[in-house]
C-alpha cells in the first residue's frame, strides 16, 4: 500500500462549480498537511498548510484534515478557469523529514 | 520572494554523457532536495541534504549522485545518463524546521536522453 493515495483525475468541471480534492494517507504519525499547485510547464508551488486536525480557510480554497479517517481535502468554491491545474497533496511527520507526495489530481476548469 | 532558480529548462542529452544539473536558492535555506516527476508516477524523491556538504538518498537515488559544496547550490550529477532518466526534474528548498518543511520548488528541467 501507498502511503498516500490520491486519484489522478482527470477531473472536469464547469465554471463556478464547488470541486473536491482528496487523499488519504496510511501513516498515522503523518502531522502536518499540504497542497500544492502545479500548473503546466511550472513547478508546485504551496497552496495551503495545515497542522493536525481541522479546517482552514484562505479565500475560495478550503483545506480539510480528518487525522482519525486519514483523510485530507482540499475544496474549492466558484471554481475558476485559472484554476485549472494539477493538485498535490503532500505531507509529513514532525521533525526535518521530507514530505511524501500524492501523484497529483488534474484539475480543468471548463468556462 | 523565495527564488529557486534551475540551470536549464530544457536539456537533450545521449546515452552515456555525464550530465550536471545545477539548482540554487537565494533564501539561506537549509534543507535542498531533488525530485523526478513523471506521468502516472507524481514526484518522487531523489537525493535531498540538509546541511552543507551532507546528502541523503531518497526513494530513487539509483542513477544519479548530488553535491552541495555551497549551501545556495545543490547539484544533480547522472554519472552516465540512459534513456530512461528522460523525465522532468525538480529542486526544491526549504528551512529546518519540526515539521513545516514547506518547500519552495524551481521551475523544473526538462531532461530528455536519445
């Protein structure tokens, strides 16, 4: 088993519509949670973090962190076509260790 | 701004030659890493070092070989480049920290071996 899974999409969806990223993660040591925007040709560049458990919001982007499910989501609101772009989910245990990556959801975003 | 600057874009390289792939990082960041990504496969770790002159296999490190002389400057070495490491590489910084190793990436080099 993987230690984070995350679905490679594609997904497609039209403007204004409310998307659902997820991940889940097998490691439960796993403390500290992600994403990560990619878009073509450009490396990741960090979209949200979170700590442990919980919500946290930023604009449109809402990233969520159910450590008993292993499971993490990102959501975004009125989806635009700039949003269009590939989402990695990535995260680590506490203490200097490298993230462990998703492989990344293909987002498009149809006006 | 975090910078994380790559050497090239794109890179065509044969069978065979030693290829360096140079990344620096304009933040006095501690912690440097490399990655390949490929289709179907996400990001996968390479090599990464925290610290001058230190370096640590990550999951693929078969291949390849790093250096950082400077603490700005990490680089990817392919002793002896094959068509399979044809891919897109990554760097990436990021301060020592407990747990909020955010990292900052480079724009990425785009590696093709004939």
């Amino acid at each position: 088993q993987k230690e984070v899974e995350q679905d490679p999409g594609p997904l497609s969806v039209p403007e204004g519509a409310i998307v659902s990223l997820n991940c889940t993660y097998s490691n439960s040591a796993f403390q500290y949670f992600m994403w990560y925007r990619q878009y073509s040709r450009k490396g990741p560049e960090l979209l949200m973090y979170t700590y442990s458990s919980g919500n946290k919001e930023d604009g449109r982007f809402t990233a969520q962190v159910d450590k008993s499910s292993k499971y993490i989501s990102l959501f975004i609101r009125d989806s635009q076509p700039s949003d269009s772009a590939t989402y990695l989910c990535a995260m680590t245990t506490a203490g200097n260790t490298p993230l462990v990556f998703g492989k990344g959801t293909r987002l498009s975003v149809i006006a | 701004d975090v910078k994380v600057t790559q050497s090239s874009r794109y890179l065509v390289k044969r069978t065979g030659e030693k290829v360096f792939l140079e990344c620096v990082q304009d933040m006095d960041h501690e912690n440097m890493f490399w990655y390949r990504q490929d289709p179907g496969l996400g990001l996968r770790l390479i090599y990464f070092s925290y610290d001058v002159k230190m370096k640590e296999k990550g999951d693929i490190p078969e291949g390849y070989s790093v250096s950082r002389e400077k603490k700005e400057r990490f680089s990817l070495i392919l002793e002896s480049a094959s068509t399979n490491q044809t891919s897109m590489y990554l760097c990436a910084s990021s301060k020592a920290s407990r747990g909020t190793d955010t990292q900052y990436f480079g724009p990425g080099t785009r590696l093709t071996v004939l």
